[in-house]
C-alpha cells in the first residue's frame, strides 16, 4: 500500500535509482516520508512512484471548515490539500488520473489516521441505516495493463486516460452536472473539444469506456445485512477519508 520511510532513507533510494519509474527531485523536509507506488506504473507521464509527507491538523482544517455544501468545490479544496504533501517536484496532483488520485488518499488515510472505517448502508430487506467497520487494507488493486500506451491515435485525434481536472469544470456544483463532454477536455490533446466532428468525440468516449475501471484500487465492496445476510455493495468514500474517523 505504502511504506513509511525517514527523508535520508528516500533520497537513498531515489539517488540508488530504486524507488520506481520516473522518480524526480525531492524537496527536503524535516520529517517521514510516505512512499506510495501508484497503479498506473509512471505510464501517464509523471512518476510512477510519488513521496508524501504526513498529513497534519493545518492540512485538513479547510475541508472540515467548507462542509460539502458545493461537491466540486470541495474536492478542488482537497486536490489543494494533497497537493500540499507532495514532495516530488513538479508533480501536479490536478494531473493525476483518478484512480491514482484515489491511492494516493488511501494512502495518506492509512498512515495518518488508520486503516480502519465505519461504512454506512441501507438494505432492500429494512429501512434502517446499518453501520460496519471496514479495513482499508483488504482493498484489492489491478496495475495498468502492460500494453497501455499514451498517447493513444483515434482516427484523426490524441487521446490520453482522463485526468483529476478534467471531473471538476468550472461553473458546476457536483459530480451529477459532470457530463462526458467536460471530461473529454482532459482526453483529447491539442485540439478544443468543442471543434471536434461529432465522429472523433465518439471514438474519444469510446476510448474511455475501454479503459475506465482498468486499473486502479478497489471502489466498491460487498458487505453483509445483519438482518436477512444479502450482501449489499457499498462504495469507499474516498473523497471523505480525512474526515471519517
């Protein structure tokens, strides 16, 4: 998942060239480091490998602060946030793919807070809000396929897997406003979404559909009703896991 390591001991590694693909320049600071190899290998064009310091009361005091009256807003703020922690020069967390996004939050979930959460559910069988304690850690992870390439020809166009900004447009409030159009601005390199033919948006979401969910942490998990036994999906909060103690 992640590996605690002291700042000497992750300069040791980068310089020994043993801490993944595409490891850049370290800033120095006075404290442990978090080490977490991401599922997408270093194959979007930043590292495969990123460095965190430890998440601290003054890190989260804004996201507590702002409540989630606004979605979107909210995760800029923690995108904000993590950014913060990251050690590794030029390394722009808006850049991230989701899925990395997600492991670099369990991540610091895990080292700074627990590995432990209570997840909420409702079954079909009561009307009743039931509660239970998940470890994070069980969390399976699938690495991106080997023969993944960016960036990728569709017919006339570049693309490349959807990055963080591309789900947090201006002007929308949640994730419900988001449309594939919004998303399609972080694909489609070089060229306004808004003059493609309505051909190459296609093969563009197309693209996308192929690869969403190819890799990446675990996002949902099947938990049990302790009234009739069914087990109910449940999906991990992930843009909440600073705040669920």
């Amino acid at each position: 998942m992640a590996k605690l390591l002291t700042m000497e001991e992750a300069m040791q590694m980068r310089q020994g060239g043993s801490s993944g693909v595409g490891v850049g320049e370290l800033k120095a600071v006075d404290e442990q480091v978090i080490t977490v190899r991401l599922s997408s290998k270093g194959k979007h064009g930043y590292p495969g490998v990123v460095h965190l310091r430890p998440l601290k009361v003054k890190d989260v005091k804004c996201l507590v602060d702002s409540g989630m009256e606004e979605e979107i807003d909210y995760v800029r703020r923690l995108v904000q946030v993590v950014q913060g922690t990251v050690l590794d020069k030029d390394v722009d967390v808006k850049e991230f793919t989701m899925p990395d996004f997600y492991k670099v939050l369990l991540a610091h979930r895990v080292n700074s807070i627990g590995n432990e959460i209570n997840l909420s559910f409702m079954c079909d069988c009561k009307d009743e809000v039931q509660t239970v304690k998940y470890d994070l850690m069980r969390l399976e992870e699938k690495e991106i396929p080997d023969e993944y390439v960016e960036p990728v020809q569709v017919g006339g166009i570049q693309v490349r897997y959807p990055r963080v900004w591309g789900y947090l447009p201006e002007g929308k409030r949640s994730f419900d406003e988001v449309n594939d159009y919004d998303v399609l601005r972080s694909v489609v390199i070089g060229k306004d979404v808004d003059e493609l033919l309505l051909s190459e948006a296609k093969g563009a979401l197309e693209f996308v559909r192929k690869w969403e969910g190819s890799y990446g942490i675990q996002t949902s998990v099947e938990v049990p009703c302790k009234f009739c036994g069914k087990g109910v999906r449940v999906r991990i909060p992930f843009f909440l896991l600073f705040q669920m103690w």
